[in-house]
C-alpha cells in the first residue's frame, strides 16, 4: 500500500510517500480502507519531534483523522460489517496511521460516518470534534453561559463555535477580518479582529475561554473571565505565573488532551447529519501533496480544515 512515512524527526521534507504492507487486523480491530485523512497541528508537532518519542519513534505512519470503508475484521468484531463507511480518531496520542491507503483500528474507536457528508469532509471532523466534545463536557458548558473561543477560524474553533451555538452559548471567536463573515455564519454572535485590537479590551464577562493559543493569550484571556470563569487551556497555556493569576484573579484553569472515542464520534455523526455541525475543507490535497500540506497548515491561518485524498 501507499503510506507517508519519515525515517528521522525534521521538516516536512522528511515525509515520503513509500510502499509498505498492509497492517493485520489485531483481534477487536477493524482495517480501513482509507478514503481520506485530515492534517492537525498535532501531525508537525509529532514529525518534528518536538515532544521526543511521545508519539512514537521513526519511522512511522502519521495521521489520526480517518474517514473509509471497513475492508475486513479483526477477530471478535461485531459492531461492524465489511463495506461499512466509518470514520474516527485511532489510537491518539500513540502512532495513528491515516497516511496510508490501509490502517487497522481498534474497533471501539469508529463509528458509522455520517451519511450527509463525504470522505473528504468526514476526515476533517474526529481529532477536532472529540476535542471540542470532550472540552466542553469537561468544563460543563451550559446554556447561556458566554464562551470566548481563539483562532475561531481554525480546525477547533470552527467546530467550538458550532457546538457550543448548539450547546446554547452566547459565542465570541477571535479571527482575523477576513474570517469574520465565516464565523457569523457558522453561528457566532460577536467576532474580534484580534489584529486590529486587543482581544481583552473589547470583551469580558466571560465564563469560559477556550484557549488553543497559550503563550500571551492565556494571560491576557483571564482578564476577559467573570468571577468564577474558567481558562480552558487545549495547549500548555497553564504556566505557573498564569495559575497564580488566575488564582489571585478568582478564575479557575483547566485543560485537557482528546482522547479516542466511539461513543463520542457517534455523537458528532449525529450533529452533523442533524445540522449541528459542519466542516470546512480549505485545501483537499492528494496524499502525494503531505509535505505542501503540512507547509500550508503550519503557516497558522487555515480555514477549517486540511484533508488529505488517499482513496477517494
Ligand atoms: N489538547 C488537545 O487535545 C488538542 C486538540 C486539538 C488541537 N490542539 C491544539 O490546538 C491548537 C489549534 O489547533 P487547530 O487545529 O484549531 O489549528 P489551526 O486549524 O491550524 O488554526 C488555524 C487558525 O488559527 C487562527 N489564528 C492564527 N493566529 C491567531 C491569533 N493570533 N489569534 C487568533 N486566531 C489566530 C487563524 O485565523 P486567522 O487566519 O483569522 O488568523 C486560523 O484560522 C494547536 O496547537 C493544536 O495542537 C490541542
């Protein structure tokens, strides 16, 4: 099978696209055919070694947005038939394996892609969508609260602001202008251009703020919280000057890392076949363009989401 794959921690020039075998269904695993597999942050971060060996050691096979067709089973499977569409978030935080025409998933970690989107679309949605799920769960987000979510535009924000619309908060979102007609549509009640003016200064009263910046946004976003509020913080945002602020603010912080779940791609299939949720693809790009994939998406200002076409 094809497979992108890179010997030695580096840029994105270490990614090549080489022959390799096909993976072996272990018991309670699935192996997909692999219609299309959805590019994070996350991806760089692990290529280029940023944490180590966290997410494995070279060479191995990246990706952790999958979206195909079951093409056999694993011993023990049940949930599943051969020819069934799936799509999930495999194996997360450990070597996920979307950048191949073949992977093999645990079972418990797909569910059935939403019938009203394709492949390509359906890639965009696991690694972002468990974590905005999983985020807001963790944070309680109730109806009526008022939620600041950065980089409003991007993979997790798109989806953070149509969630938490759905979830009944009052959503502001920090996007650069040309953005903004982007966001209104996709449910925010108030946008900031965060290039033209300091985001602090023009909101607050917050009870949530969903922090995927870190570095001086998680600082200067306490001072957009109400008493009470919450940092959520989906990078290492959390430092300790920012935790003793907090503290001294009477704010709380909190984060999280996303995890795989079944049950919570089930419920994203849900939103998205009843309207809740949809995706932006903002470049769809063969699996032979990973490295200009990578180049696009780390330059910080996509749209939605980068997919990449392995078997459509
Ligand atoms: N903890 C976890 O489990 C977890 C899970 C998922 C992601 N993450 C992390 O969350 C971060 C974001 O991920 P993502 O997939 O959403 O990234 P992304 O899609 O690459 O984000 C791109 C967006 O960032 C916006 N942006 C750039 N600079 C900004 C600024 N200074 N202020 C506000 N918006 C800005 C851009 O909007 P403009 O073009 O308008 O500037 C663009 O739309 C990454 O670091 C990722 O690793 C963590």
């Amino acid at each position: 099978m094809r497979a992108v794959v890179f010997d030695t921690f580096g840029g994105p020039e270490v990614m090549y696209v080489a022959d390799r075998p096909v993976p072996e269904p272990a018991p309670g695993e699935v192996l997909v055919r692999v219609a299309a597999a959805g590019v994070n942050p996350i991806d760089w971060i692990a290529r280029e070694g940023v944490l180590g060996t966290y997410f494995g050691t070279p060479p191995y096979v990246l990706g952790w947005d999958v979206s195909g067709v079951v093409h056999a089973l694993g011993d023990g499977v049940t949930e599943f038939r051969v020819g069934d569409e799936v799509f999930g978030m495999p194996r997360f935080p450990v070597a996920g394996g979307g950048y191949a025409e073949f992977a093999a998933i645990p079972a418990a970690e797909l569910a059935i892609k939403p019938v009203s989107i394709d492949h390509a679309h359906a890639a965009g949605v696991p690694l972002v969508g468990l974590t905005v799920l999983q985020s807001f769960d963790i944070a309680d987000l109730r109806p009526g609260q008022r939620v600041l979510i950065h980089a409003a535009a991007g993979g997790v924000g798109s989806t953070a602001v149509q969630i938490a619309k759905a979830r009944g908060a009052y959503v502001v979102g920090t996007a650069s202008e040309a953005n903004h007609a982007y966001l209104r549509e996709l449910g925010a009640d108030e946008v900031i251009d965060y290039t033209a003016v300091a985001f602090e200064d023009a909101i607050g009263g917050m009870d949530l703020v969903l922090d995927v910046r870190g570095a001086d946004y998680a600082m200067r976003s306490l001072r957009t919280l109400k008493p009470g509020g919450l940092l959520f913080s989906l990078v290492s945002g959390v430092t300790p000057d920012v935790a003793a602020a907090a503290s001294a603010a009477g704010v709380r912080t909190g984060g999280t890392a996303v995890r795989p779940d079944g049950a919570g791609m089930r419920a994203l299939a849900l939103r998205i076949d009843g309207g809740d949720l949809r995706t932006h693809l903002d470049h769809l790009l063969p699996l032979e363009q990973v490295v200009e994939a990578h180049t696009i998406g780390k330059s910080g200002h996509v749209r939605g989401k980068i997919v990449l076409a392995v078997s459509l």
